[in-house]
C-alpha cells in the first residue's frame, strides 16, 4: 500500500511539472506572438519619413512628426508637474509622516491613486480643465499625465528613503544638522539612484498611455505646438490610424507602435541599469 | 515603517539660528503641503465626477447603475449592459490569466534552471510595461481573425444543440466580449506572474526544507507550504489584476465590438465601461446629457474599481510599481 501512495504522489509531481511546464510554453507563446507581430508590422513600415513628416490622410504619404513632438511636449510637462509634487510628497511619507494618522490616510490615497483606472484621470482633467474653457488643449493633457505619475514617484520615493539606515541620519543629526539638511543633504543622497528609477518608471507608463490623453489634448492631424490648443500625441494617433479602415494607416500606427515599444522598454531598460548600478 | 527613531523626535531645529528655523519650517511645511495635494487628488476626482454625472441622476435616479438601457437617439441611459460587460470580460481574464500566471510561476520558482530565472524575471518585468494599445492592436489585428477563423464557429457548432451552452456560446464575430477577455488575460498575465513568483519566492527555505524532510514532493511542498504562507498576498495579487482589468480602455475598445445591448452570448460584440467611454465621447457635447451620462459611466468605474482596490490593499498585495 505505502508503495502505492508514494507512487501516486510522485505521479501527481510529475503531472503538476507537466502542467507547469505546459503553462509557461503558453504564456511565451503569446507573449512571442505579441512581440513577432509588433516587429513583423511595425520594422517593413518603419521609414525615415515617419519621423520628418505630419500626420496626413490616407493616400498621402505622411508620417507621425507631430505625434512625436506632442508626445515629447506633454510628456515633458506632465513630468516637470509630477517630479516635484511627487517626490515632496514620497518624502512626506517617509520622514515627516512616519506612525501618524494623516500620513496612513494618504498613504492609502495615493495607493488607490496608482491603481485607478487612467480613463478615470482623464475624465477628472477633462471636467476641470476642458469643460470649463470649452476647449481640448496641450496642457490639460500634460496635466493628465502628471496625475498618472505622481502616485508612481511617491511609492518609490517613499520605498526608497526608507531603505536608508536610520544611523546615518542619526549621525548627520549628531552633528548638528537640521531635519530638512538631513533629508535633503543626507536621505535623498543616498536613495538618489531609486528615486531616480522611479522617476524613470513613471515616464515609461506615462509615454504609452493613450485613454487620458482622449479627452484631454484630443489629438491634432496637423503640426501644433500650442499648449492651448488641441496637440496631437503618438497614442492617441496610433489609435486613430490603427482604427481607420486604409490599409496605409494602420501601417503607419504599426511603425508607430513599434517606436513607443522600443521607446518605453528603453526607459525601463535604463530604469533597471540605475538600480543596477547603485547595488 | 511605523517605528519612531530618534529622527522623527528630533526638535525641529531648536535653538538655531533664525534663518535655519526658517529653512527648516520651510521645507516641511512644502514637504506637507504636496502630501495634502495628494491626499485632495482622490477626493476631487470623485467630486468633479459627481458633479458632471449629477444631471443622469437626477433623470434616470440610481436605477442608472443597472439599467440595461443606452440609447442615444432617445436620450436614456443606463450603465447595465456596460457593467455585465466589464465584470464578464474581466471574469473570463481572471478565469485565464490566474491558473496559468500560476503554472508559470510554479515552473519559474521550482523548475527552471537558477540562472535562468533572473533573466526571466526582467523579461516579465519588461513585458508588463508593454503599453495596453500594443495589447489592443495585436488583439484585433492577430487574434480576432483567428478566432473568427479557427475557434467560435467549431465552439458553437459544438455546442448547437446543448440547452443554455448553445445561448452562451452561439455563433458571433471575432471582436466579442470573449475576445477581450483573452486580451486582457494576455495583458494581465505578466503582472500577476511577476507578483506570484515574488510571493512564492518569499517562503520562508528552513520551512520549506523542514517538510522536504518529511520526504514531501516539489509539488507538496509549494501545496501545503508556500500557498498557505502566501495566500493572503496572491489573492491579493489577483485583485490587483482584476483591478487593472476592469478599467483598461484601450485594449479592449479594439476588440470588443463596443455594441451596447444586452446577450448572454460570450461571442457576441459587446461594451465595457471603459470602452463605451473612449468609443462615444467624441459625439458627447459641452453640457449634453450624454456627456452626463458617460461621466456617471466613469462614476460607476470608479465605485467599481475602489472595492477591489481596497480590498487587494487589505489583503496585503506585493507593492509592484508598473
């Protein structure tokens, strides 16, 4: 009998392996197929002109220039928004707030703040900044993308300076230092290549969000560097082309699908480096 | 971290010089401030959205969250048909994704070859940052034609003549709520892999070692080990997953159909929340009822997504930035 049992659960092991085994076969498979076809559409439809040329209707040759700039535009703003509020912010949690009950509660705000759904964000910023001047622009997409990422840089702000020892702020207290010479001098110093990471983290999501930016900067076909007014951004034309029924287009939204994969996996590529590094 | 240290008792610069006092009160004083804007975030997010959804509610009352009624010609709105697509299409992400993220997780932690799991991690670490438009055109340009090809018509030619099955798999498109369903398994699958290999990663070794000393299996050691110590933060995990389902808006809105009426068929087009938000608010105007309507949509998302979050923060999910 015992010979029997032990047999059966060295049946069942091999069975779960098998199913183990089979479950990662699957996953790579789809994960493979993802990427193949990102490359297989996007490389043949990659040309220089895609970078020096407007967005343009079908038939007409045109790129995703515009697209490109709007992105780096808002973008750019949403992370010169998001960098100081967030980081300020993390710091807060970390050094000012430790074991109160003010800090918990926005702790568990800016958890649910990172988790909720970014078409929520882009609702809220198109309620208060659209609706009320009656007009897409620019810089209410900024401001979409900075809610978006603030939450990212608060939790690993926070995380981060947490990891630096108590002794060494002790010791920068023991000589005299005051509390905000120690956090700035001291804390951030050292937790400087993490929160720069997070930093990073934040700008990789941010660049390939597209749902926020769908009621906030609405998306340009032609060139506009206004921030007042409409700008178009690499999401959301990639969007509209890939959903037009001209097959040039969606060749087009391919090309530019695959510039913001390889554009975020650099960020995030980089962002793994600065831990590496600092390890 | 809630252990005070000699650092948070330190006196706020006494006895300094003046201008240090006022350094001092102010950078906590900015540091607090942005702690405070933050803490506002959430709570003017839910407000804005209230006041833009109050005119759907105060027309159709709170009969709106399950009224299976949007119809734009006649000005009624109702968010049931695009609350039963969301949770459905979520359920059958879970119902795919989990065992699998599972499965993966087992072999990565227990199978693969040590040098081979780093690697691994950073390619699932990567893959979960793959933005969701990716998701969303492979789903309608790869997997839609080949379901449509290759999988509904043999499913319900299967089940033709089976009572109930043959409603809920009847004949349909490739673009189906079925469809997103897959998508968002295949876009959630690397996020909760990553958080489960973290968890079962966390397990203690002397406990593990002690019961491979019984002369426990592989198997039933990560069974009555490592599972049980980690249960609370994989369920945990797995909300976060569903969280991040229910509200993703781009790879669905590609494949779902976004068809706003209400069937029990799961290859029929249909909508989620999100999906009908970014699908027909470019026809919503300043100030019409529609928009209303679609802001109490997002309302609803939101009132939706907060009970999972909250609840995978209760149960302690690994804190995963991403």
């Amino acid at each position: 009998m015992a010979g029997a049992l032990a047999s059966r659960r060295k049946a069942t092991n091999l069975a779960v392996a098998v199913l183990a085994s089979t479950a990662a076969v699957i996953a790579l498979a789809v994960l493979a197929s993802i990427l193949w076809t990102l490359l297989a559409r996007g490389l043949p439809a990659l040309r220089f002109g895609i970078l020096t040329t407007s967005m343009a209707p079908t038939g007409e040759n045109g790129g995703l220039a515009n697209a490109i700039v709007g992105s780096l535009i808002q973008d750019g703003i949403g992370m010169l928004i998001a960098i100081p509020i967030g980081v300020l912010a993390g710091t807060y949690l970390a050094e000012y707030a430790r074991g109160s009950k003010l800090g918990e509660v926005t702790r568990f705000v800016s958890d649910i703040l990172l988790s909720a759904p970014s078409i929520l964000v882009g609702l809220f910023v198109y309620t208060l900044m659209v609706a009320t001047t009656r007009s897409y622009s620019g810089i209410a997409g900024a401001v979409a993308l900075a809610v978006i990422a603030i939450p990212i840089i608060i939790r690993t702000t926070e995380d981060m300076l947490s990891l630096v020892p108590v002794a060494l702020r002790e010791a920068a207290a023991a000589l005299g230092a005051p509390k905000w010479k120690v956090v700035t001098l001291i804390a951030w110093r050292a937790a400087g290549a993490g929160m720069l990471t997070g930093i990073l983290l934040a700008l990789a999501r941010v660049a390939g969000e597209t749902a926020p930016l769908l009621f906030t900067s609405l998306g340009n076909l032609n060139w506009s560097t206004s921030l007042a007014k409409p700008m178009a951004s690499l999401p959301v034309a990639i969007y509209q082309m890939a959903s037009s029924p001209y097959e040039d287009l969606v060749q087009i939204a391919w090309a530019g699908a695959l510039i913001i994969t390889v554009g975020v996996l650099a960020i995030n590529i980089l962002a793994q480096l600065t831990v590496g590094r600092r390890r | 971290m809630t252990d005070i240290t000699a650092i948070d008792l330190l006196p706020a610069a006494s006895g300094r010089p003046r201008r240090s006092l006022g350094a001092e009160r102010l950078f906590g004083g900015s540091v607090t401030a942005m702690g405070m804007i933050v803490l506002g975030l959430l709570s003017a997010i839910i407000v804005m959205l209230a006041i833009g959804a109050w005119p759907t509610f105060r027309s159709f009352g709170l009969a709106f969250f399950w009224n299976p009624v949007w119809d734009s010609v006649a000005d009624k709105y109702g968010a049931g048909v695009m609350v039963y697509g969301t949770l459905l299409s979520s359920a059958i992400a879970l119902l795919i994704a989990v065992p699998l993220a599972v499965g993966v997780a087992y072999f990565l932690t227990e199978l693969a070859p040590q040098a081979f799991r780093r690697p691994v991690g950073i390619v699932i670490q990567l893959l979960a940052a793959i933005p969701s438009i990716i998701y969303g055109m492979w789903g309608f340009f790869v997997l839609a034609p080949l379901l449509a090809a290759h999988f509904i018509l043999d499913v319900a030619d299967l089940f033709a003549h089976v009572p109930v099955l043959n409603k809920v798999f009847d004949y349909g498109s490739g673009n189906s709520v079925f469809t997103a369903g897959l998508v968002l398994a295949a876009m959630i699958l690397p996020l909760i892999t990553a958080m489960f290999v973290e968890i079962l990663a966390a397990t203690p070794v002397v406990l593990k070692e002690s019961v491979y000393g019984l002369g426990a299996t592989r198997f039933e050691v990560v069974r009555h080990v490592a599972v049980p110590y980690g249960r609370r933060a994989m369920i945990g995990a797995v909300m976060l997953g569903l969280g991040r389902a229910l509200g993703e808006t781009m790879a669905v809105t590609f494949v779902i159909g976004n068809a706003t009426r209400l069937s029990p068929n799961l290859f029929a087009q249909g909508a989620t929340i999100a999906s009908t938000i970014a699908n027909e608010f470019s026809e919503a105007g300043f100030g019409s009822m529609k928009l209303a309507a679609l802001l109490g949509l997002g309302l609803t998302l939101f009132i939706i997504s907060f009970i999972v979050l909250a609840a995978s923060r209760a149960l302690v999910a690994p804190r995963v930035v991403s």
